[in-house]
C-alpha cells in the first residue's frame, strides 16, 4: 500500500510558488514525514518537477495526479494507492489512472526529472536527510 501517492497534494498540480499554508495546514510545517517537503527551496524545485510531469501525462491526455497514481500502481510491491478527492470529478480521474501502465521509457523520463531537478525520491530520501 502506498501512502501518499499525490504527494500530499504537490503532484494534484493545484499549488503554485505563490502557494502558501495556513497555520492549521500541517504542511505550513515545512515537513510530511520528516522530509522537507513543503519548504521554501524545496517546494519550488518540486514544483520545477510537477510542470515536467504536466508535460509528460500530457503526451496522454492524462492529468499529473493520474500519471502518480499509475506510477504508483505499476510498482510490483504496490497493490493500493492511498488518494483522496474532493468531488466526483477527482473521483473519476483517480480511477481511470488504475488502467493506465507507463512505459519503461515513461518510468525512466520520470526518474530523470526527479534527478535533474535535484528532487530526491522514494529511492534516495533517507540519503537527502
């Protein structure tokens, strides 16, 4: 099961730089889960990350959201992707990613951006602390 998989909202492409959280937002801590996720140079190499994969889901008619959730799901060891919606259009695009399988090619252009942009992964986190 994978926790996350949107990234805490970072890979729904709904933030901007101009993006901030209120006091009772956990995520004005700057941290999920000890990684420092939501602050300030971080968040922005992450949202350097988010528009490439816009680029990319786009190729397929797909959303950023829907390209994590079939990233997600296409790992051998994962068999649930924990996501969250608001409405039943969230609802349906969350779903129709559950069919969709990347490439090997995809996989590896993702890998590359998340290393180009400096943005550590699920892989090398723990080394980023």
């Amino acid at each position: 099961m994978a926790y996350g998989s949107l990234g805490f909202g970072l890979l729904t492409g709904a933030f901007t730089p101009e993006t901030t959280f209120v006091d009772w937002d956990w995520r004005s801590s700057g941290t999920a889960f000890g990684l420092p996720l939501f602050r300030k140079a971080e968040f922005a190499r992450e949202l350097r990350v988010v528009a490439r994969l816009q680029d990319l889901a786009a190729r397929y008619d797909k959303s950023v959201a829907q390209l994590a959730i079939a990233w997600v799901l296409g790992h051998p060891a994962v068999t649930v992707a924990l996501v969250g919606m608001r409405n039943a259009k969230e609802l349906d695009e969350n779903v129709a990613a559950a069919d969709w399988r990347l490439t090997p090619e995809d996989r590896a252009e993702i890998d590359r951006i998340f290393e180009e942009e400096g943005v550590p992964t699920h892989v090398n986190s723990a080394q980023a602390l």
